[in-house]
C-alpha cells in the first residue's frame, strides 16, 4: 500500500471533529481552551463524562450573543421603521408615548416607557397580519436595512467567533437552538441563513395567532395579544415547553440569561455556560450594568462563583464580524 493511500484511508478513518477548526477567530487562552476542553470531554467515547448525541443540546441567546444588540435591539430597530411606515394612518401617535418619542427620534424616551410601552409598540406593528404578510414584511426589512454605526445588513452584524463556535458544536454532534426574548417570527426568516439554525430549533417570544379562513384559503392571524414572554424566568419555560430536554451548554450575556444559565448548570452531569461580555467599545460597544439594552450585572456579580465562562469580546475574539479587516 503506498504512502498516499495510507494516508488517504487514516484521513476518512478520522472522527468528524477532526475535521472542524477550533474556533480560528478566537484568541488562544482560557476561554477558547475552556470550550474545547468541555466538547471534547462530553464527545469521548468511554470517558467518564461522555454525553450520548441526543443529549448534547445547546442553547444561546441571541440579542448581544449571536448579534449585535448596541445601540438598539434590532427587531426595535424594525418596530422603529414599522411605526414611522404606519404614522400616517395614525395621527395620535404624534402625542402619543412612546409613538410620540420615536418619531422624534428620541432613543431614552423610548426606553422610559419601559416594558409596557414596548409591547404596545409591538402590538401596534406586528399585530393585524397573516403570519406569512409579517414574515414578508421582515424579510423585505432585512434586505434594506441598514446598521447605524456600521451601514451594514442588520443580519451580516453576526458575531464570527460565535458562528464558529455553532458551526464547530455542531461538527461534534451537537444540535443547536436560539432561545431569546426577541419575537420568534422576526428572528426565524433569518436564523438559518446567519447561523444555520433552522426555524424549528428557535424558541422566542410570541404574541397569539388564530386560525381563520379568507374565503376558502386558510390564514394565521397576528392578534395583538400576548401569547409568551420568551425572556428571563420565561427562558427555561420555553426550554422545557419547545425543546424538551434540558441542554448540556447555554451561552448568553446579559440578566436576562440569568435564569437559563442557572437551569442549565442545575442538570445532572456535565454541563457550560458562558457569557459575553461586550468590552470592545472600537470594534463593537463596551457595555454591562447601566445599559439600557442587553443590561449585565447580576450575572456579572455572580459569573465566577457560579463557574460560568466570562467571555472577554476584546481579550478573547481576533474579529468580531465576517467583514472586519
């Protein structure tokens, strides 16, 4: 047998997580030794603490984890255009908070009206449509939309180290979900574009849908009702509601990962959970415990006692985008 063949048959004979690259956008250090470590841990077969594939189920966040989230949510972004689209035909917005403050372009009065405003911003513009008109509609917005700081697609603002670390997760038998607070029918039309996680692997926040005929061609409406709040306590609900097992790894970065975290470091065997912590304000933002988006601070305080990864952006990530030089 020639040398070539030799090492033909020993390259196919390699098991699949050989092939993936270990996370190249990431600094070599301890959060990346970290990562690998625990994957290889639960991958090994025979070790004392190897997972079988069905069980290594991941879980992460989206706003600030998967994206950016500075300087607004982007799905707040879209509420934003949507109500400037939709002023017209509703004079008393110009009175109106927090109608009155987005039109005026005034971020902090926004987010004075605090939780009840912003689900009166969302039941006002995503309300009253078919799920596919609103699907439509977000993607038609995806693909004109611009970030304010980087004048890029808001979904090409995707973290690469992250991607890597789905795509390597997923290359050693994991399957990966997005469990986030954003509404799950503005995140889904392009999770699996950006990140490769179909729209049955995501767990979001809902508001109701009925069932209803327009003539004889069956429709879903969009009510403007709350129907889940996919953030905080709500997280390990919508885990337990959608995904049904309790995942091995949970990766999120602000308060509002609190609770999953905490949940999935309760499970029996092995388990890691990580947080990012946006310290880069030239690359990305630097932001934790006074911002208004994507707040750290009892998650901050309690990181190191609890053994959750502290993920440093600056320290631990050689890019934060696909595009930077």
């Amino acid at each position: 047998m020639s040398v070539s063949v030799r090492f033909l048959l020993l390259f196919l004979l390699l098991p699949v997580s050989a092939f993936a690259q270990e996370l190249p956008s990431w600094n070599d250090g301890k959060s990346k030794q970290a990562i690998v470590d625990f994957v290889k841990k639960v991958t090994t077969q025979g070790g004392a603490d190897y997972v079988a594939p069905e069980n290594r189920i991941a879980v992460f966040d989206n706003d600030g984890t998967l994206w950016t989230e500075q300087p607004f949510y982007f799905q707040l972004g879209f509420i934003l255009d949507r109500v400037k689209t939709l002023a017209p035909q509703h004079p008393e917005w110009k009175e109106k908070e927090p109608f009155k403050s987005i039109l005026a372009g005034d971020l902090k009065g926004i987010a004075k009206s605090g939780e009840r405003g912003l689900v009166e911003l969302v039941m006002e513009t995503h309300a009253g449509l078919t799920t596919d008109d609103f699907r439509n509609i977000v993607i038609d917005w995806f693909a004109t939309a611009r970030h304010p700081k980087t004048g890029k697609p808001y979904n090409e603002m995707t973290f690469l180290p992250m991607r890597e670390l789905l795509d390597y997760l997923r290359a050693n038998g994991f399957k990966t979900f997005i469990v986030s607070g954003g509404g799950v029918e503005f995140m889904r039309p392009m999770t699996e574009k950006a990140y490769g996680i179909p729209p049955e692997q995501v767990v979001g926040s809902t508001i109701t849908t009925q069932y209803a005929l327009v003539g004889d061609i069956p429709v879903l409406n969009r009510l403007p009702k709350v129907d889940f709040v996919d953030d905080g306590p709500g997280k390990p609900v919508g885990i337990n509601k959608f995904i049904g097992r309790r995942p091995i790894l949970a990766a999120g970065n602000s308060d509002g990962d609190y609770e999953m975290l905490c949940w999935v470091m309760a499970g029996h065997g092995p388990h890691f959970a990580m947080i990012i912590h946006h310290t880069d304000a030239d690359r990305e933002y630097a932001y934790d415990r006074k911002s208004d988006f994507g707040k750290l601070d009892k998650a901050l305080d309690e990181a190191e006692s609890r053994d959750w990864l502290l993920v440093d952006m600056k320290a631990d990530w050689k890019k934060i985008y696909a595009f930077d030089q």
